[in-house]
C-alpha cells in the first residue's frame, strides 16, 4: 500500500491535505478504480468502509490498481458540516468538476476531479444518510454515454434500490458521478446509513459492495456473491422541498413505497398547528427523508424515486 496526500497549497486558512491511498495490485493487468468516501462531512459509513477497503486488499490478489481516499472534504469532516464546505457555505456534491478559479469549494472540486477522479477507469463514491436523514440503501448513475457501465456497477453494488438520474431531470448537477460520467468515466454514487451514524452494518454494507464490484471489475478472484434479488430499479426522481418554514413530521419511512396522493408528511406552526399537508405527487419511494423537524422555506423534505 502506497502512502499518498492531496496537497493544495493555494486555498485560504491551514494548507488543505487530503490523505489517500494507492494499492498495485501483482496479479495482473486490470483497471484503475477508484473509491472516494466524505464527500459530505458528516456521513461516516463510506469513510470507515474506504478505511476498511485499503487493509483488506491484498496486492498479491488483486488485478489492476485501487485508489482509496477515507474522507474527502476534510474541513467538513472536522468541523462535523453537514452537506457543506465551512468555507463557503457550498455543497462540494454540487461543483464538480470544478473551477480553478473558483471560490473555495470550487477550488476543491477541480483539484479533486483533475488529480484524483479524472485519472480513473472507474469511481465509486460512497455517501450515506447525513445528519438530519434517513434513508434506504441506493446507488444512483447517471445517464451518459458510459451509463450501460455504470448501470453495471449499481448492479454489482447490490443495494436495493437503484436509480438512473436522466440528464434532463438531474436534480443534482455538479456531483462526482455526472462529471465523471461525461468524461467518460463510469461512476456511482453508493448511499448505505443513515443520520450520521458510523453503524457496523452499514459499514460493512459498504466495504461488500466495493468487493463486489471489484469482483465484477475481474480485479478480485471469484464471485461477487451478492446475487439476491434484482434492485428495484427507478428512472428519476423528484426531490420535494417544503413550501414554507415549518416543524416537519414526515409520516412515511425511506424505503417504503407510497401511492399517488398519499401523505408523506405534514408541516407545523410554531404552535403546532397544521399549515400544510405534503402529499406524494406520483408513485414511487422515498429513498431518504429529513428526520429533523426543522425545516426552512425551500428545504429539502425527501426525494422520492419514481418508475
Ligand atoms: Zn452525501
């Protein structure tokens, strides 16, 4: 295993450094995939599997080389941040691939993508249910020119749901796997744990589906020995965002189906009064919901996957 550091020396405060590593494999040719975790700060689950993945792979078996970075966003992580950069207030899953001349979190981004991603044969990115969500296990791919890989990594991955973000209906443009996925590189973004919690399942949730898609990659001998059943498989979504300041009681849970029409949750008054009733706006499933009451005009609700 190689001991390595992104290093940017050009950003305001402490010099930024990033700690990865780089794993050679011996046993033969094979790709270049890598997997990076921390993206958002707070969601621990993907960094604790990255940090599992660089100890458990044996240069002597493997096919090709792994490059694992634990934690990503670092100011992040160490100021416990959920979804942002401190810096300046941007979600760093929102600005890739980056802008050189950019503010702080655009900074970061086009180095990330330039150093560590667009290298790559391949990415995996591992995120789970920040601080104020729960959520279902997913993979999410985008539409591209190399979606028919990418489709095969969610598959591989083995979660149960899996979603294909079309370009047209994007809801989040700007994330590590559509700007990889438009150079070329096929991509996922992998969504195991829920609310900040650093839980051994979905740890280990993680770290199989990793092996598992190193096993499909033919980087890893033998069977990626996730066969069960086929994920449920979505062609968009539609993220809900509240139509008021309010104390949100969602009334469904993630990963449970919902009809069109039906409650998903209501919206308080200070006092606890009912201002507003939020009602799904077609079938589908909720594969994260806001567990926190508090709720600003235009925040985010859930996002709710659709056929
Ligand atoms: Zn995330």
């Amino acid at each position: 295993m190689e001991e390595l550091a992104l290093r940017l020396d050009g950003l305001p405060g402490e010099p930024l450094v990033i700690p990865y590593a780089r794993i050679e494999g011996t046993a033969g040719e094979g790709p270049h995939l890598t997997v990076v975790a921390g993206v958002h700060g707070a969601e621990y689950t993907g960094m604790a599997a990255v940090m599992r993945l660089i100890h458990r792979l044996d240069p002597g078996t493997l096919r090709g080389t792994v490059t694992a970075v634990p934690i990503l966003n670092q100011a992040a992580f160490w100021s416990r941040t959920a979804f942002v950069v401190p810096a300046d207030g941007k979600n760093l899953n929102r600005c890739f691939p980056g802008d050189a001349d950019g503010s702080y979190t655009d900074v970061l981004a086009h180095e990330i993508f330039t150093r560590l991603i667009a290298p790559s044969d391949y990415l995996l990115d591992l995120h789970a249910g920040d601080l104020p969500e729960a959520l279902a296990p997913f993979c999410l791919y985008e539409e591209s020119g190399v979606e028919d890989r990418s489709r095969r990594l969610a598959l591989a991955y083995g979660l149960g749901h899996v979603v294909r973000q079309s370009r047209a209906s994007r809801t989040i443009g700007g994330s590590t796997s559509s700007a990889a996925a438009d150079v070329g590189i096929p991509a996922i973004i992998a969504e195991v744990g829920a609310n900040g919690i650093c839980d051994e399942a979905s740890v280990d949730r993680h770290l199989r589906g990793v092996l598992a898609v190193c096993a499909e990659l033919g980087m890893l001998p033998g069977d990626p020995g996730l066969a069960g059943a086929p994920p449920n498989e979505y062609g968009g979504w539609i993220w809900m965002r509240s139509p008021v300041r309010g104390f949100w009681q969602s009334r469904v849970a993630a990963g449970q189906d919902v009809a069109e029409g039906e409650l998903l949750g209501v919206l308080l008054d200070p006092l606890g009064r009912e201002m507003e009733r939020v009602v799904a706006p077609a079938p589908g499933c909720p594969l994260f919901v806001t567990t926190s009451p508090a709720v600003v005009a235009d925040g985010l609700l859930l996002g709710l996957a659709t056929r």
